[in-house]
C-alpha cells in the first residue's frame, strides 16, 4: 500500500508540473532579465537609456503588456546603473524598431524564434527566450 501512495504521489507531482501554468516562472524571469540586462556592458554604451522589448505573438498580447508593467513597476527604470524602459512589442514591431537593446521572446512559433535569432545576430542583440 505504502509503494503505491508514493507512485501516485508521484504521479500527482509529475502531472502538476506539466499542466501547471508558467506563472512562477514568468515571475522568476521579470525579476531575472533586468539583471541580466545590467551585466551586458556592450549593449549598455549604445545608448543612455535601454530598451527592453516583450516579443509576443498571436494572443499573447495582454501577458507581454503584463510583463513589461511588472518589470517597470519593480524596477522603476532603472537596474544597477542602467537606465531602462519595458516595452511589449509584436514580432513584426520588434524587426521595425532599430533603439530596442534587449529582447525578452514569450512562447511563440519555432519560425518566429528563428527570424528574431536571426534578428539578433544581425544586432548584436541576445534575445531571451521563455
């Protein structure tokens, strides 16, 4: 009896993990990419205030928006000693726009991922990827 609680148990964790939302992570990301924007010096020299851009695709509109205000509110414009503003961009507004120095990518389409990789190596911009 004891062994089978444990499977299910288990099993419970594993089917959580899967079918959970991304929620925790998101929130783990917003407070991670704006430090992570502070340790790229190259990038930083470019301009006096970056530009954090919040790709979205399709429906994912509202969670960029939503990530974007998140990170401005936490961090109030500013990380270390870089001067920065969080934008939500599409993917078509993010290849239109030449002041963007960082990209956060939400889940896309794998095409989508590879023209704004694409993108980035053309600017020296690493893009993040949820």
């Amino acid at each position: 009896m004891e062994v089978l609680m444990k499977i299910l148990f288990a099993l419970l964790v594993t089917w959580v993990m899967l079918n959970g939302d991304d929620s925790v992570l998101i929130d783990t990301h917003i407070r991670m990419i704006p430090k992570i924007m502070a340790l790229d010096t190259k990038n930083q020299s470019k301009s006096s205030k970056a530009t954090l851009a919040i790709v979205y695709e399709g429906n994912r509109k509202s969670l960029a928006y939503s990530i974007a205000d998140k990170i401005n509110q936490n961090y109030n414009g500013k990380v270390a000693n870089l001067p920065f503003s969080a934008i939500a961009l599409s993917v078509d507004e993010l290849f239109s726009r030449d002041n963007v120095s960082f990209a956060y990518v939400t889940k896309m389409s794998e095409k989508s991922v590879k023209k704004i990789a694409q993108w980035g190596i053309e600017n020296t911009i690493y893009p993040l990827h949820l």
